[in-house]
C-alpha cells in the first residue's frame, strides 16, 4: 500500500514540480534537493536513477519514489553586505557577481535584492527575471554595523513569500558581524526548518587590490549560515572570479536531483536527519541535513 502511494503521489509531484513549492515540511512526500559532485568538484555527466541513490531518516533507509532531474524555477534572494569592510575593491567585486547572477536568471526564475550594515534594507521586492531591471549601484552607500544574523532572519522570511519550488538564499559579505539582535543557534534552527538552500560568495581579497583586511577579531559567520543547508561557499578574489562563482552557482542549482520519498514514520512535529549517499564511486553528494515533519 505505501508503495502504490508512492507511486502516486510522485506522478503527482512529477506533474506539478514547476508550480508547486514543495520545499515546504509537513507533506506526504518528502523532497530533498541533492547536488553530485566529483572530486574535481565539476558535476556528474549523464542521468541517474533510484539506483544510483540510497535515502536515509534518522539512519532507516527509505524507498525512492521519486528521482528527478527537471531543472526547476529558482527563488533567489540575495543579501549584500554594505559595510565598511566592503568598501573599494570588495565593492566591485560584490556588483560584478550579482549584475552577473541576475542577468543569468532563467525567466520563470525570480529574485529580491536585500542590502545589510547595521539595518536591513530592500532594493527590490521578489520580481520575475524578465522584469529585473539592472541595479542603479550608486544607492549602493556603506554605512556602519554589519547585521548579518538579522539579515539572514529577513531573507528567510522573504523566502516564506517567494513563489518558486526552489528556494535559495546568496550572501555575498566578508562574513563579519558585529550588530546583530539574532542568536545564532536560533537562526540555525530557523534556516533548517525552512528548508533552504544557503550559498556563500566570501569576498576575501588582498590589500594590494585596494581592499581593507577584513577584521578578523570578528568571526566569519558565513560557514555557520551556510552549514548544512546544501549549499556551499565560494572565495572570490576579483570581479572575473564573481562572475564564474556566479555561473558555477546556477549551474548547479539547474542540474540538481529531486529525490522524493514516503517516509516510514507519521508527521509528529520532530525534526529528522537526513542522509543521501550515491553508489557510484568517486563522487559525493550536498544537500541540506534534515526537515521538519511538522503535523498538519
């Protein structure tokens, strides 16, 4: 019987990947978003089916019901960082990559642009690709702070409105913070729950290119928002190495895997591990640690 529900309802999903956001917990078939990498870090070639996968919740193996490698429309909001550490060279650096991101977006994909110092500010609302207009970085002003916990609580929150099955959350900063009124541990918690896919763009660059040392008594703060949330973070040095991060960034959002699954436990309001391996050798997955199975 589980297995005919299965079956139906990854013909479902299959029929309705595009529309609906199945990134939300709290349904029948869990979807999980997975990225397969080699050693060289470049994706893998060819198509994969349940074979090549194994699924596991809280350590019990699950039977795949779904296996899909349908890009799907992105969601994406990205967050600047617009403090005094991003002045100069960081400066172009960051409006490089996002000119670039936001030009390569798919049309059904859409996007929102938060600027952060000690304040959150929005650029623009969540807008469809085609009508993005490119960004005036003159209003681009750094001011002092860097909230950058309280900018990853707004863009979660934003992404709760996005319309896309897809949801990703870009942070393009030099990882300091010193303003914030988020506890870590409870923006972790936050970020897993929601189910979104977290990139990094760490703008390290040397003095030399007319960018001031990042202050390092401050912890960098993007690996733990990033953390587990199957996304990664990419050390970008020049405006040329933004732009390929940018280009890397979406080309693997477009070649992911959607594994989907009925889950052997009810919804009981408990947060589950999730572990995915691939049986081919010499490559490794990412994708996000868990998900709430929240009841209805």
């Amino acid at each position: 019987m589980v297995r005919l529900v299965a079956l139906i309802l990854s013909v479902a999903l299959a029929a309705t990947l595009d529309r609906q956001p199945v990134f939300k917990a709290g349904v029948d078939l869990v979807t999980v978003p997975v990225t397969v990498v080699g050693r060289d870090q470049w994706r893998l070639a060819g198509e994969l089916s349940a074979a090549d996968f194994r699924i596991f919740e809280d350590g019990v193996a699950q039977q795949i019901a779904l296996v899909s490698h349908e890009p799907r429309p992105i969601s994406l909001c990205i967050l600047l960082d617009s403090s005094p550490s991003m002045a100069s060279g960081r400066q172009a650096l960051a409006s490089r990559t996002i000119d670039s991101l936001l030009s390569a977006l798919d049309p059904k994909d859409e996007a929102t642009l938060l600027f952060f110092a000690s304040r959150v500010r929005t650029v623009f609302p969540w807008t469809n690709a085609a009508a993005i207009k490119p960004v005036s970085w003159i209003e681009w002003r750094v001011s002092l702070g860097t909230a950058l916990l309280d900018a990853l609580k707004e863009g979660l929150a934003m992404v709760e409105r996005a319309s896309n099955p897809l949801p990703v959350i870009l942070v393009v900063s030099d990882g300091g913070e010193n303003a914030s009124r988020t506890p870590l541990a409870k923006l972790v918690a936050t970020r897993r729950q929601s189910e979104t896919i977290v990139y990094g763009i760490d703008t390290e660059l040397p003095p030399s290119r007319g960018a001031p040392p990042v202050n390092r008594a401050f912890s960098n703060f993007l690996p733990d928002i990033v953390g587990d949330s199957g996304g990664t973070i990419y050390e970008v040095r020049s405006p040329e190495a933004g732009e390929a991060a940018a280009r890397a960034m979406l080309e693997e959002l477009r070649s992911q895997y959607t594994l989907g699954y009925v889950p052997k436990r009810g919804p009981d309001g408990t947060f589950r591990q999730l572990k995915v391996e691939i049986t081919a050798k010499g490559y490794t997955v990412r994708h996000r640690a868990g998900y709430l199975a929240a009841t209805k």
